[in-house]
C-alpha cells in the first residue's frame, strides 16, 4: 500500500525545474502527480511516477541530488469535507502528516491526495481503520 516518491533537490534558479521535466520527458518518464516546495535558495520536487528506478537513474545521471522515499495515495471525495475527514482519522490517532499533495481523478468525482506521515504503517492503519481507500502504485498509475 506505499507508494515510491522521487523527490528531486533543485537550486532555485532558472531553467532548472524545466531540465529535470525535460530529463523525464526525454526519457518517456510520465509524472503522475508533483509538487514543488520552495525557499529563496532551493526547492524540492516531488512526484509520482510509473518509472521510478528509470527517473531516479536518469536524474542522478544528470547530476540531480535523487531521493525516493515512500507515501501513501488515498481516494478522496472531490467535494467539500473529503480531506478534512481523511486528515480528521489522522489527527485523532496522533498521527503526524509532515506533508500531503492532490490531483484530480479524471473519470470519477474523486481526488487522489498523496501523503507522507511520520509513521506511514500507523498512517495506513488508521486509514484502513477509518474505511479509507488507500491505492496501490498500480491503481494510481492506471487512473
């Protein structure tokens, strides 16, 4: 039930977000989720993707500074309320969320947060606990 992030450390200065994206895309790497967190020097870049070992590779080779590291993808309502109950089961069992990002289903009227928790077992437990659908890698890479 986890899901492999690459996450990516870039200098924040021009051209660099767009030639790690064209890295992946030279190489036929889909992203299927990212998101990009930044200060004035750096930012991190994080994605899901099918390929992982494939990105990871071909970034490094590139000289990107590479990590992959696990989270978990669940299946959220796409209407007011959705995350705040997900975040809600989390809360209640003391679960620390260190960072969580979203994209939209495209054929159903739900969304899919990606999430990061200290614990990511405990994380799944009261997930699953709470009736959350928690996805594999396989049913995010297939929406």
């Amino acid at each position: 039930m986890k899901l492999k992030q690459i996450s990516v450390f870039l200098e924040n200065r021009k051209g660099r977000l767009w030639k790690a994206l064209n890295i992946l895309s030279n190489a036929g790497v889909n992203i299927r989720a990212l998101s990009i967190a930044d200060t004035s020097e750096f930012g991190i870049l994080r994605m899901i993707v099918p390929e992982v070992e494939l990105a990871e590779e071909k970034l490094a080779q590139n000289n990107f500074v590479v990590k992959v590291n696990e989270v978990i993808a669940v299946e959220v309502l796409d209407e007011p309320g959705g995350l705040d109950a997900v975040l809600g089961f989390l809360n209640k069992a003391d679960v620390n969320v260190e960072y969580l990002y979203a994209f939209v289903e495209k054929k159903t009227n739900k969304a899919i947060v990606v999430i990061r928790t200290e614990d990511l077992d405990a994380g799944i437990k009261v997930l699953e606990d709470g009736g959350v659908t928690i996805l594999s890698a396989e049913d995010v890479n297939l929406l």
